[in-house]
C-alpha cells in the first residue's frame, strides 16, 4: 500500500510540474531562433517516410515509450555508455523500431546545420510524430515548442509498470492511464495509434494458440498461427496491427476489433470492458470523432512531465547527453 501511495505521488508531482512547465511553451517557440524549423523537419520525414513507410508507425511508438513513463524529454533516445545503461536498452524498449530513432537523428542533424544549439530533440520528435502521421492519413494538430532534453537517461528510472503491457488487463491499463492525468476515453483513443504499425509474434502466440477463448475471429487465429509459426527461430517475425488498411491511419482498427480481427490481448480487452467498449463503438462509427479525440490526446501528452529553461539542456546530438 505504501509504494502505491508512493507511486501515485510521484505521478501527481510530475503532472504538477508539467502544468507549470506548459505554461512556458508557445506555438511560435522557434519563429526567430530558427524560422526554418517546421519545414526541415517537414522535409526530413517526408524523404525518411517514402523510403520507409513504417517510420511513421516507428516514430509514434517511440514517442509513446519517450513520453508515458518520466514525461517527453527525449531520455528514450539516449544511447547506453560504458558506465550508464540507457533507457533505450532496458528490456521494454529492445523493440523499438529503429527508424524512429533514425528519422529524429536526421532531422537533428539538418537543424544543427542550419540553427546550431537551438532546438531541442524533444521537440524534434514531437512534431516529427504529428507531421509522420499526417503523411499516412492521420489528423493536423498544434505542437507546443520549448521542451528541453533529459540530462539523464538509466533504464533503472523506470519503474516495473512504467509502460503498457500487450497482455495487461484493461483494469492496470487504466490503473496507468488515470495515474498519470489521462481519462479512459483518452486512454482508448491513444490506442487507436494501432491502426498503423505492426507488433511482434511474440507478443501474441500464447493467446492466438486459445482458439475459443480469446475473441479472435477463428480465420484470422488460424492465419496468425501460420504467419507466426516459425517466431521461435526468428524473432524478428511480426504482423499488422490493422489486417484491414496497416499502413493509413483511419478508424478501421476500432472496426475490427468488435469483429474479431484486433491482434493484442489489449485490443480485444477494449471491447469486452464496459468502461471503454462504448468508445470503441463511438470511434468505429465516427472517424471525424476518432481523429478529433485522438488530436486532442496527443497534444496532452505531448506536454506532459516536460522539462523547459534550465531543467533540461539542447543536447548536440540526441542520442548522447551533453
């Protein structure tokens, strides 16, 4: 009972100070230090995108693994040292695609060209994300600037239950969600960042191998099986997220979901829970609504636990600490 007291401090404090830091940031943070900010960002992931079509899907992920558990101060993006090991390196994020990481390191580097030591990798990939996932169909929504970068990245900082778990009940999702300032219907529209990207069997096949237990349509089980079968020798082997349309972002993924074709654990809890089954139905029927909430969720995350003016630094390059 103490370390969830504890814990739940630790959340409160955190959103207390990212209340007061959001009052620092403004959408026009670069508008005389580095003008051209937008547009080499908009160049960067619009070359990275067509080259890579699943950087949009890799950058959104990455931001979520950034963002959820300390707040967005890009710590995510720090590479491991001799003496420190990384967030990026503990055992959560050994997934992350690396064309996230890859898409914020161009952009950085073309920024430090044209701007030295003006803008921070934090906000590099928070308006990386938002443009990424306009080029795949996704909604346009207002990016505060001002973050500035962790001076500390360890994989010890975070805590055992710092991000979602594919398998976790809806109960501890919403446990995590509310914690941290955010609604379940907020909750579930941020899911609805499965309807690009893929996840890896492993991540599935316990659940894919209780045919009639599990909500899957029987056909779709049968084809995860096979797409599946050989994950133990490769476990790089990985599915769509959305069967329907992977690659746009649209509502089709809380459209499958009450059909059986939802893939995570996580998915189908959304639908047999009566505190977020209603949203779901409301999203699949209502994409304008679905894209309206998911804008409005993804603005409140982007700002939370931020660190502006001398708690945080504009690092030189994202992926090593000043």
């Amino acid at each position: 009972m103490a370390k969830l007291v504890i814990i739940l401090l630790f959340f409160h404090d955190l959103s207390l100070l990212s209340s007061a830091a959001e009052s620092r940031l403004t959408t026009d943070f670069y508008s005389k230090s580095c003008p051209r900010f937008l547009d080499i960002v908009r160049d960067t992931i619009t070359n990275k995108q067509i080259t890579t079509p699943t950087t949009a899907a890799a950058a959104l992920r990455l931001f979520f693994h950034d963002c959820f558990p300390n707040g967005c101060d890009a710590s995510v993006l720090v590479s491991s040292t001799a003496f420190t090991t990384a967030e990026r390196d503990s055992s959560i994020n050994l997934s992350l695609p690396g064309d996230g990481f890859d898409v914020v390191i161009r952009a950085k580097t073309a920024l430090e060209l044209a701007c030295p030591n003006t803008v921070s990798c934090s906000d590099i990939l928070a308006v990386a994300v938002r443009d990424l996932l306009v080029t795949v169909g996704g909604p346009y929504y207002e990016i505060s600037l001002g973050r500035r970068d962790s001076r500390v990245s360890k994989s010890s900082l975070l805590l055992a239950d710092s991000l979602p778990l594919p398998s976790s009940p809806i109960s501890k999702l919403v446990e995590q969600f509310t914690s941290r300032g955010f609604s379940v219907q907020e909750m579930v529209a941020l899911s609805g960042a499965h309807t690009i990207g893929f996840s890896h069997c492993k991540e599935l096949t316990n659940r894919v191998a209780r045919v009639n237990d599990t909500g899957y349509n029987p056909r779709f089980a049968d084809a995860l099986r096979k797409a599946c079968s050989n994950y133990r020798n490769d476990p790089t082997i990985s599915v769509f997220n959305d069967v329907m349309t992977p690659n746009k972002f649209d509502n089709m993924y809380f459209q499958n979901i009450p059909k059986g074709l939802g893939l995570l654990e996580s998915d189908h809890g959304l639908y047999s829970d009566p505190r977020t089954r209603p949203f779901v139905d409301l999203y699949a029927r209502d994409q304008a609504r679905f894209f309206k909430d998911f804008a409005g969720a993804m603005q409140k995350l982007s700002v939370y636990g931020v660190l502006t003016g001398r708690r945080g630094e504009i690092r030189r390059r994202c992926d090593a600490i000043n």
